[in-house]
C-alpha cells in the first residue's frame, strides 16, 4: 500500500495525459469522422483489492509487472445506417481494428508487440470479445481495450445480453439462441452423473481456463483448452472423425495421438479404418471427449453382449435340436428356429419375453447355462430336466474329448521320440519307399481332409484316390497312418488312398492370399459372466468365427468356437490371446472338428 501511495501521482499523471491523447487521436481520425459512429473513452487505475488479489494469483509483488494498473476502454457505437448495412451483432468489428492500428501509434507512446491479444477473432467460451494492448508511457504500462457497444454489453452483463441484443432475426430459430459453446459443454455435463464439485472443476479448467488455437487444414480455427490432446481435437471436429481416425500429423508430421496441442498448431486427423481404443481414455482431456468416448465402449458392450446371446441362443438350440423336438409339448409340428426372425414367431411362449432383443440381451448378460436352459424350455415347453441331462452328458464327452486329443498328441511325439532312441539298433524309420520318390508334391488348399482339418504351417502328408484327387492331412491324422501301413504291407483295400508327401507351396504364402483353413480351437474356464462375449470379441479380432457351442457345469465352462484362419502363425496368436482372457484355465485345438457341417465347407 506504502508502494502504491508513493506511485500514486504517477499513475494518476499517466491516467489523464493516456485519455487526453487517445480521445485527441480519435476526434481527428478522417476514418472515424467519416464512420456513423459514436465513440466512448474511459479509464481507471487499479483498485487496491484488485491489484493485491492479481499479485497473489501470480506470485509477484512488483507493481511493474502488473500491466493493466493503468487501463482504457474504447467503446464503438455504430450508428443506425452500419447495423443496417451488416444486419448482425458483428457491426463495427473493423472499426475496433482500426482503433487498434491508432492505438498503437499514440504520440510519446511506446506499444508492446507481445501484449497484443485478439479476443475478437478467438472469443474466450462465455462469449467475451475484445482487442487488448498495452503501451508504455515513461515506465508506466497502460492497457488498452477495443470493443464495440455490443460486445461490452456481453462482457458487463453476461451472455443473457447476448440474447436479447437485436440480432435475433438473423437466427433461424428460438433454440439457436442458446447454441453457444459453453452452454453446449455445461447442458452436456449436466447430462453426466458427476458431483457438483468435479462440475466447478470442469468449469474452471476447460472453460475459465488458458486456451490453446489450432488451425485445420481447411483453414478452421479449434480453440481448445491448454494441455488438451489430438485426441480431443478430433472430436472436437466431430464425433466421427473421432471414432474413425486412426492417426494424425501435425504441421505435416506424424505424431502420436497422446500429443499435446500447441498454439498455431495445423491438425491434420487421418481417419479410414480406425477405431477408438481403451487407451484414449488416458489420452483424452476433455470431459467431453471421455464422455463420447465412454458412450462408444458402452454401446460396443451392448453389441457384443447382444452378438453373446445370440451365438449362445442358437447354438444351444442347434446342438439340442433333436431334444427339443422329442421332448416339446408343442401340439403342432414345428422347426427349431436358426435365427431371430424365425424365434419370433415361437415367444412368448410361457415365458415373459415378447421381444427377441430383450431376450437374447438378457441371455448374454447372464452367460448362466442354468438361465438359458430356462428360457429354451420356457419358450419350446421342454422338461427343463431333459435338458439339463443331454447338458451333464455332452459336458463328459467334451472333457474327455479334449483329454483324449492331448493324449494322442503325447503318444504322437513320444512315439517319434521313441523311433529315434532306436535308431542305432534297428534301420531308421523312412517314408521313401512307400512315398512318391522323396520328392514332395505341393498340397491343395481346396482339397483337406475334415476328420483332421490340417492348416497352412502344419506337417502334412497326402492321400492319392482312384480319381486322381489328393487328400491333405496332418501327420498325425489316423487316416494318413493307415495310407502308410497300407503301402508298407500291401492289401487289396484301396479305400484309404496311396500315401503322397506333400508340402506347403511357399510362393502363395503371403499376407495379402485370401486363402484360409478351418479349425477349431476348445476353452476350458471358470465359468463367469460375459465370458463368452469377452473370447467372441478376440476370436472375432484374429480370426472369422463361423459357429459357436458351449457347455457348462456347476463351475466350469467348455467354449467351442470354429474359425477360418490364415496359416498356424494366426492360428497361435489367436489361442496365446484366448489364454490371457480372465478366468480361462486352457485353449487347445481340436483334431477335427465337432461343429463342422456341410453348409460350413
């Protein structure tokens, strides 16, 4: 206070000469004279308040740096005949830039280049418009503000007197009134369930905060909050974009989508074939952004869960089809139903479903063998008893299944192993002789063998029929054993084929061939819910499921998924990415396959 009473006169000295001058100025600008305009100038000093809160927030104590100690305001009131020339709220805006080129050359003033700030051209979000300077007069700074008589009335009075100004009639309807960018971003998060402290928050950063400007290609300019990401720029443009970019550059170079946006900054976002992932959540800092983000993965859930219901639904009923058609007190003769146009017809039966939506969403959510086995006997009037035993046998038969396939699998290598160790005693196991000369034949992708269903990268060997054609199988596969024992010790049976080495052809393998191999691929879990739609959605990332089955018991669950992939390469990383899904306990390959039928091939 001492400070500021010893540098009162000053500042008060500085006060009067700074308006004297600029009001001088004006009168004799011929631009201005000639202009239907009326112009107001006033100015003030800092009041102590003011001035001390203003230090605090900044942690500065120096009275030179506080650059609006000493400030004007020039007010622009365009007469009648510029607001019926332009017809809007945006009368007098050049003028307020002509002012400032005035201002910037006042006599015995010295202007500061860096404190020009252009709230015209990039309004703060509630709406403020205005040109700010500063100049410097004997050591005193002095900040200048431009701004017409409208945008003063919107910085005094708030944006209610925005509504009311007389530029209505330019807006196509009521609601348009409201259409400004804070309210948009305050109605949406109003929407949201947050506390009213993390809404005071959100306020304050992302509205009442610095901001950052960044031009796109087309010349747009985004006017962001500092510290936000391309990610928010995206979205910013348009929820689309955001959902489909998979990338973007910034001043022409790629950079990742966790950058943080700098002023003058030209976005350029590459959108195609991406989509949102989880990690953009981390990337986003904009509540508005997350939100869009958020209502994207809940609305995938909801299709995979729906998709889960679906393939658990029509699955079960294929699987017990037979069953049903046993066991069902349906008076009429009747088809089980293969998709969701065709179960419509069949609810709601004695249950309390009249939409297959809601059903199939209901089934997914749960992933409860016991719930599912309810709405099928509901809906068919099947003894839910029936069911429940075909479910207990089919669950043994798969488990032992899958023990036995691992079982051959161990006899398969240990057998060769066993070959090996007696090599030195006996004369070496060799197909030469019973093959087609050593020389390998390459194998026919279209042409493989379906009790053993061999993938491009798999060892393999041939069966040759009386037609010509040659089979492809696995090594290991009973049929391929048999071809061979047949052709070690003659027999008249020609049923099984002569046995043809056969390799991969190497020149088709490449990333770009549309040929692939079916297989299936068994999970072993601790029974939960969502489980299933949780492997769909991996199997369907890495591979085409073409049809599904499940088991379960008390605790446990057996997944069946039969799928097309590419090579053995694809087949593995989709069973080490079906391994690291919570709560399953193992993945195995089927030999053959259980779900396969004739549509299927």
């Amino acid at each position: 206070n001492s400070i500021l009473n010893r540098r009162r006169n000053k500042i008060v000295d500085t006060l009067d000469h700074s308006v004297k001058v600029l009001k001088e100025t004006l009168r004799n600008d011929p631009t201005l004279r000639s202009q239907d305009v009326e112009i107001e100038v006033v100015g003030r000093t800092k009041e102590i308040y003011s001035l001390w809160h203003k230090m605090e927030m900044k942690h500065d104590r120096n009275l030179d740096h506080i650059a609006d100690l000493v400030a004007l305001r020039v007010i622009l009131t365009p007469g009648d005949s510029i607001v019926k020339a332009t017809q809007s709220a945006d009368s007098g805006v050049w003028l307020c830039y002509h002012v400032l080129g005035l201002v910037q050359h006042l006599p015995n003033f010295t202007p500061m280049p860096t404190k020009v700030k252009d709230y015209i051209s990039f309004p703060k979000p509630n709406g403020y418009q205005s040109l700010h300077t500063a100049l410097m007069y004997k050591g005193q700074s002095v900040e200048v503000q431009i701004r017409t008589a409208h945008m003063h009335t919107v910085a005094e009075y708030g944006m209610a007197s925005h509504w009311a100004y007389h530029d209505e009639k330019k807006r196509n309807t009521s609601m348009d009134l409201y259409n400004t960018p804070w309210l948009s971003s305050i109605k949406e998060w109003q929407q949201e369930a947050v506390g009213s402290r993390d809404f005071v928050d959100c306020v304050r950063r992302e509205l009442l905060g610095k901001r950052v400007f960044v031009f796109l290609r087309n010349g747009k300019i985004l006017n962001l909050a500092r510290g936000t990401t391309a990610v928010d720029a995206a979205f910013q443009i348009h929820t689309e974009v955001g959902l489909n970019m998979h990338g973007v550059e910034i001043n022409g170079k790629p950079v990742p989508l966790n950058y943080e946006l700098q002023n003058g900054d030209v976005v350029s976002i590459l959108t195609g074939e991406g989509k949102p992932s989880t990690e953009w959540m981390q990337y986003a800092k904009s509540r508005s952004t997350r939100s869009k983000l958020r209502a994207y993965f809940r609305s995938q859930q909801n299709d995979n869960v729906l998709k889960s219901g679906e393939m658990l639904f029509f699955d079960y009923l294929s699987n017990h089809r037979n069953e049903i058609l046993e066991a069902s007190y349906i008076e009429h003769p009747f088809e089980v139903p293969t998709n969701a146009d065709e179960l419509q017809a069949f609810l709601p039966g004695s249950s309390r479903y009249d939409d297959v939506t809601e059903l199939l969403n209901d089934i997914g959510h749960s992933q409860s063998g016991d719930f599912l086995r309810q709405k099928v006997s509901k809906i068919f009037l099947v003894p839910a008893s029936a069911l429940q035993e075909c479910d207990e046998s089919r669950f043994a038969n798969i488990t032992r299944t899958v023990y036995a396939s691992q079982l051959d699998s161990m006899s398969f290598n240990g057998a060769s192993e066993e070959d090996d160790s007696d090599s030195e005693s006996s004369e070496p196991v060799t197909y030469a002789d019973v093959l087609n000369g050593g020389q390998a034949e390459f194998a026919d992708s279209e042409n493989v063998c379906y009790h053993c269903l061999p993938v491009r990268g798999d060892a393999i060997l041939g069966t040759r029929h009386r037609d010509g054609s040659t089979l492809v199988h696995r090594k290991e596969c009973s049929w391929a054993q048999e071809a061979l024992n047949k052709a070690r010790f003659p027999s008249n049976d020609d049923s099984v084929g002569e046995p043809v080495e056969l390799a991969w052809p190497e020149d088709e393998w490449d990333d770009n061939t549309s040929e692939s191999f079916l297989t299936e691929v068994i999970i072993m879990s601790v029974d939960r819910k969502l489980l299933l739609a949780d492997c769909s959605v991996i199997a369907s990332q890495n591979s085409e499921i073409l049809k599904t089955g499940s088991s379960s018991s008390n605790e446990h669950c057996i997944l069946e998924f039969l799928v097309r992939v590419k090579d053995l390469d694809e087949l593995q990383n989709l069973m080490d990415k079906l391994r690291e899904v919570n709560s399953v306990m193992s993945v195995e390959r089927r030999f053959g396959s259980e779900l396969l039928d004739e549509k299927d091939l």
